[in-house]
C-alpha cells in the first residue's frame, strides 16, 4: 500500500459517509489546498475504518488529532505506522 493509496482510501471513505462522489470531493479538497484540509470530525468518523484496512492503529495524542485535519497529514501518520517492509515493498 502507497501513501496514496491512502489518501484515496481516505477520500473514499469520506465521500461514502456524506454521500459525496469520490473523485468530486478530491477536486474539492484538493481546490482547498495542497495538504487536502479536511473536517478533522469527518476524519475522525472514518479513523476507525481507515486503521482496519491498513492495519495500523493511531495513538489517542494530539498529534493524532492535529493529523486528522488534512487527508495528507492523516495519510502520513497511517503511512508511518506501517511496518517498514509494507512500506518498502510499495515504493521499489
């Protein structure tokens, strides 16, 4: 899985808890800014979801919380929780 893979993960999940278009809600977001700037009360709705997929687990911190305001920033903090083979395997 890239740190890609997700983002887009993520904005799919957001799009299908307001039923939203994906690919209409990455224009939005993206319009927003280059991190992606979301609700972090959306992020968190889908928080739980996006953990069990990637199977990784995001510690309660407010960096955790401060993650969870963009897709980008929330991708990242699930990409480094990733076990280094995972994430080594997805960029080669």
């Amino acid at each position: 899985m890239t740190k890609e893979d997700i983002e887009w993960l993520i904005i799919e999940l957001l799009a299908e808890d307001n039923a939203r278009d994906a690919a209409d809600l990455l224009q939005e977001l993206t319009a927003a800014g280059a991190n992606m700037p979301v609700d972090s009360l959306l992020a968190a709705e889908v928080l739980a979801r996006v953990q069990e997929q990637c199977e990784v687990e995001l510690p309660t911190s407010a960096e955790t919380a401060r993650a969870l305001r963009s897709v980008k920033t929330f991708a990242q903090a699930v990409w480094d929780l990733l076990p280094k083979e995972q994430s080594k395997a997805a960029t080669a």
